[in-house]
C-alpha cells in the first residue's frame, strides 16, 4: 500500500548524481562508473588512485567515522583541517576530469561561504576565521575559475552549468552571509561577515537579491559566461550545451523544491505565494527553452536554460539557509516588486 | 571479498536514494541527511567486511539509519528526543486503540495534494514521521517496519493509523 499523492511528491527528494559519484568515492575508492571519459594522465591518475585506494581501506577500517563526523566540522573546531585536508583533498584527487575538478572547486569554495554563515549565526564569525576562510575560497574559486576557462572551448555546455550554479549559490550564499551578520549582536561578526559578503559577491558581480526580473536575476559573471558561448557560431556544439544545461537545471530545481517543501512550515503565507510564483516562473523558463531547442534555436534555448538554472540555484540555496538558521532570512532577499526590477542589471 | 564488493555496490545503487530521502524526511537538514546517509552505508560495509552476518540488507540499512537518526536527535535536539520518549512511552494507550479504520484515512489522505501532503507529514511527530514514511513512501509493511523498530507488528498498525490520523486533521483541521 501506498498513498500514490505522498509517495510522488517524495520521491523528487533525491541524490544528485554528483552527490552520488562522491559517497560511491568515498564507500568504494574509485570514481564513479559514469565517467567514462579517459584521462589523458592515465598512468599517473591509476597510480595515484591506487595510493588513494589504500589511503581509503584505512579511512575504512579506522578513520571513516572521524571523516564522516568531520563532514560538518567550522573553523576552530577539532574535526575542521581533518574536513579540509582529508576529505576535501581526497574529493579533489578523485576528480578526473578538468569539469569535474572544476566542480569540486566549485563546490569547496561555496562550502566556505556556507561555514561562514554557520559561524555568523552563532556570533563568532571572528578576523582569524574569517581571513582563513576568505583565503580558502579565494583559492578555490581561482582554481574553479582557471579550470571553467579551460574547457570553455571543448565542453561549453560544462563551462556554463558551473559557473552558473556556483555563481549563482554565492550570489544567494553572500546575501545571506550578510543577512545573519547584520541581525548579529557580535560587532566582530557583524564586520567580518559584511567584509566576507562584499568579496563574495563582487566575485560574481551580483547585488545580493533574488529579483523576479529576468536579467536582475543573474549574476554579471554568468551573464557574461554565457555571452561568451552564445557569440560562438556552432549551432550543434551549442545544441547539446543546452541539453545539459537543461538536465543541470532540471535536477537543481528539484534540488530547490524539496528544500521548499522542507522550509513550508517556517514560512508565511505570503512568502509561500511568492516563492511558488518564482517557481513558476521558472517552469516558464524551462517551458520556453525545450520549445526553443524544438525548434531549433539553441541559442535562445540555452539563454532560457542557464537563466532556470540560475534562478533555481538562487532558490535553493536561500531555501537551505532558511531551513538551517529558521530565522527571516528569506525577506530582505526576495525583491518582487517592479521599481526594484532594473537593480543588478547590467 | 571481490563478489561481496558488488553485492554491497548493486545494494548501494538500489536503497541510496530510499533512505537518503528517509533521513532527510527525519532530519529536515539536506547535508546531515547526506553524511548520515554515506555514514550508514560506511558502518554496513565495514561490518559486512568483517564477516558480520547479514540476514536481510534493506531492513539491516534501516536499522543502521535510525541508529544513527537517533544519535543525531540526541546530539542536536534534546527536546526533541523528550518528546520521542514520550511517544513511545505513549504505546499502551496506542495498543487500545481499533487498527481498523486506515483504509477510510488512507483514502481521505490521496485526495490532498501531494505537496500539501507531504508537508504535513513533516509537522507530525518523529515517531509518526518515520513510521508513515516507511509505510507509504518506501511501501514496507507493518511487520517489515517492526522488523526496523524493534516492535510488534501491531503496535506498529497502532501507530500508523494513529498517525494517520493526525495527518489528517493537519490536512483538514
């Protein structure tokens, strides 16, 4: 027996297959099964992965609980260089391909601003912290970046869905970085988290709000990101960067509404409308680019894809926030009314 | 240890996304219900690798799941873990009560929509949580859930009608 309404509304809560591909890394110690593209350094990567292989039987054997445990572990804790240097290391050697490194980079360097936030929240968001974990990001998204740069012209389709979604999650994460620092009664967290948020989001050239016009929407990098793709004349290339810009977008929205239906019982009734009406908005979006792609305009079909995928990357990660701080952290973000539409655009 | 290996992975590839949706219905926190997740399998292969005896994989994963689940609730939530105690502490009161009129709530229930549905179940109890989502999400039986929670089939009826109920009156108040 099954209540079929529940049930299907359930399963959309999911793992992602990158999330996938990282515990089967973690469980088993080889890449994920999917990425069947070789590596041109094969005989260095299968060595280094054999070492890696053994590093990981010990991470079994003995380790995996303080690793796993490590998994949440902020700045001044115990746990946190065993989450930097082992688990973040180990996740980056298994990374074998440049748009899957670049994504891991990607990932630690909105990790970082995702610590900041925890730190914000308790009030000791202190200058020692936060110049280690600006320094981090810093580095990551570097390294994020260089590597995006350097598939642009192979895989644009990659090189756009990254920048997106990481731009796109700073945009989100920075607001709310600044969000909890502002309500902070701790004047050193109140400095370092406005002084964080700042380098966050001139790093993506966003303002930190999610607006319902459709350029505001974006961040400037991914704007420009995408421009650069667009003014490529290859239609077919083109073409299949928008199917996987739709698959990335279609699985991140996903991703955003089951943190919607997690966050349903903190929020009004008035921001529950709003956000539904951003999702539909979305929909839209998603609507307009497969009818595009139909028809053949992959250009048009890619614009409406990457800006879903900004939008649901926006989303989700203001909705994570507000289930983990339960604060009023949706608010001062969320700008739906029309004089405020032209803010952020370029 | 080669053919132990692809078992364990074929089990991985078919429960990972049941019960990470199982801790994260539990836990209302995506990246904890992600790390308790990979956690649980961790637990099950070590013990499998050192010979351990597992009878049945799926309700063994759970049983690891809500341990972990439950240290959770008692690291975090202190309350929480108070009115957990108090649920099951609530199970003679629950055993009187007639397991008969599920089908009726069942029905009651997939006329709501989904989303509203399942919001709701999320407001409920752990105790209800866990039950009702093991019955009508993952599809388990009362005698397969007790199997997981270390109780009666019948007590495990009890509280699923019970906690039907509930739902109901949150969908419908």
């Amino acid at each position: 027996m099954t209540l079929h309404n529940l049930k299907h509304e359930a399963e959309k809560i999911r793992l992602t297959s990158a999330e996938k591909s990282a515990m089967r890394a973690a469980l088993f110690g080889a890449a994920s099964p999917v990425q069947t593209a070789p590596s041109p350094y094969f005989f260095f990567s299968y060595q280094f992965r054999m070492v890696m292989a053994g590093f990981l039987v010990f991470v079994l054997a003995g380790a995996g609980t303080v690793s796993a445990a490590a998994g949440g572990a902020l700045p001044g804790d115990l746990l946190y260089p065993v989450k930097i240097n082992v688990n973040e290391s180990v996740k980056i050697a298994l990374a074998s391909t440049p748009a899957s490194r670049a994504q891991v980079h990607a990932e630690l360097a909105d990790a970082r601003v995702e610590e900041a936030q925890a730190l914000a929240a308790q009030g000791r968001l202190d200058t020692a912290a936060t110049a280690k974990l600006s320094d981090n990001f810093d580095e990551h998204a570097k390294h994020a970046q260089d590597l995006v740069q350097s598939i642009a012209e192979s895989d644009p389709g990659s090189a756009v869905e990254i920048t997106t979604e990481l731009d796109s999650a700073l945009a989100a994460n920075g607001a709310v970085l600044r969000s909890l620092g502002d309500k902070s009664t701790d004047k050193e967290t109140k400095n370092n988290s406005g002084r964080f948020a700042v380098r966050v989001l001139a790093h993506v050239g966003a303002t930190g709000r999610i607006t319902a016009a459709q350029e505001a929407s974006m961040p400037k990098a991914v704007a420009v990101q995408m421009m650069t793709v667009l003014s490529s004349d290859d239609r077919s290339e083109n073409g299949n960067g928008a199917s996987t810009i739709e698959a990335k977008a279609a699985q991140v929205l996903a991703g955003a509404r089951a943190q919607f239906m997690q966050a349903s019982s903190t929020l009004d009734a008035t921001t529950t409308a709003q956000l539904s009406a951003q999702f539909g908005a979305i929909d839209m979006l998603m609507a307009q680019g497969s009818v595009s792609l139909g028809a053949g305009d992959s250009k048009a079909a890619m614009r409406s894809f990457t800006e879903a995928l900004s939008k649901s990357a926006q989303l989700r990660a203001v909705l994570k926030a507000q289930i983990k701080y339960d604060g009023d952290i949706l608010k001062p973000l969320l700008q739906f009314d029309d004089h405020t539409s032209n803010e952020g655009s370029d | 240890m080669r053919d132990l290996q692809q078992d364990f992975e074929r089990a991985f590839e078919a429960y990972n996304d049941e019960l990470f949706r199982h801790a994260a219905m539990r836990l209302k926190d995506r990246d904890r219900a992600i790390e308790l997740t990979q956690e649980c399998f961790m637990k099950v292969w070590e013990y499998a690798q050192k010979g351990g005896e597992i009878r049945e994989l799926r309700p063994f994963l759970y049983r690891t799941l809500r341990h972990l689940i439950i240290d959770e609730y008692r690291r975090k939530k202190p309350v929480s873990l108070e009115a957990m105690a108090e649920e099951f502490e609530d199970k003679n009161v629950e055993a009187l009560l007639p397991p008969d009129q599920s089908n009726t709530l069942e029905r009651a229930i997939e006329r709501f929509d989904g989303v509203a549905a399942l919001a709701a179940l999320q407001k409920l109890p752990d105790a209800y949580r866990e039950a009702l989502s093991l019955r009508y999400i993952e599809g388990l039986s009362p005698q397969e859930i007790g199997k997981i929670v270390g109780e009666s089939e019948n007590a495990v009826s009890v509280r699923i009608h019970r906690g039907l109920k509930k739902l109901k009156e949150l969908l419908q108040p």
